[in-house]
C-alpha cells in the first residue's frame, strides 16, 4: 500500500499496519487494520513469531510490533483507503525493494520461509491463529 500525503510517511510503499485499541489483542488489531485499510477479510492469519522494537522519539517511548501474515482468498479485492493513494500485489523480491522500512522486507523473508509451501508445514499448530 503506498501512503498518501495526507499522512505521516507521504508515497511510501508500507505493508498494512496500525495501532493496537486500549483493551484489544494484537490478533484483534490486525484483524480490524487489514479490514480498514484494504476491506480484505484474512481466511487464515499467522503469527510470524518476531517483534519488531520501535523507538518513538516524539513521545520517548518504545513502541513493540508484533508481526502477522494473513492469507486473503484468490478472488478478494483491494480497495485502498483514505490512508493510501495505491495498492498493488508484487513478487516478493520486488516487494522487498520497494517497501520503505527494513522491517517489513525483513517479515516478507519470514513470510517466505514459513509459509512458501502454502502453510506453515511443521510449524502450522503453533503459528496459525485461525
């Protein structure tokens, strides 16, 4: 999804993010941004079993982001959100040169390797959420 300029980060291409509501789960946030910003609902969602630290020095506090994979079904369609100005589905090595922030090339990585087969193979029990 590529920013628009009526938000911090103006033109840059980032995966979809977002806060975590007071009294809501991680799981519940990706959920609900995913449904915000693409009006996708995840048939499977995966817990890429990595955080991410951020430091927010506006505020001077550290913020931890947790890492999700959702799998959409083949027919769903994207609408781009007041947030975004484009959105496009891309090979993952082109993907990963595109997307501004070295943590988010580094989840595709792990999207790669843990889900590259179609499931999480070995590992499904443990990092599928549903």
């Amino acid at each position: 999804m590529r920013r628009s300029g009526a938000v911090r980060c103006p033109g840059a291409w980032e995966a979809v993010h977002g806060h975590i509501e007071p009294g809501e789960t991680p799981v519940a946030a990706a959920v609900r941004e995913l449904r915000e910003e693409t009006g996708c609902a995840a048939e499977r969602l995966y817990n890429l079993s990595r955080m991410e630290a951020f430091y927010l020095h506006k505020t001077d506090q550290i913020a931890l982001i947790p890492a999700f994979a959702a799998v959409l079904a083949p027919e769903a369609v994207v609408f781009v959100s007041n947030e975004h100005q484009a959105a496009r589905w891309l090979p993952l090595a082109q993907a990963q040169r595109e997307l501004a922030w070295p943590r988010e090339r580094r989840g595709l990585e792990d999207v790669a390797v843990l889900l590259g087969s179609g499931n999480a193979g070995p590992l499904e029990d443990v990092l599928r959420v549903f």
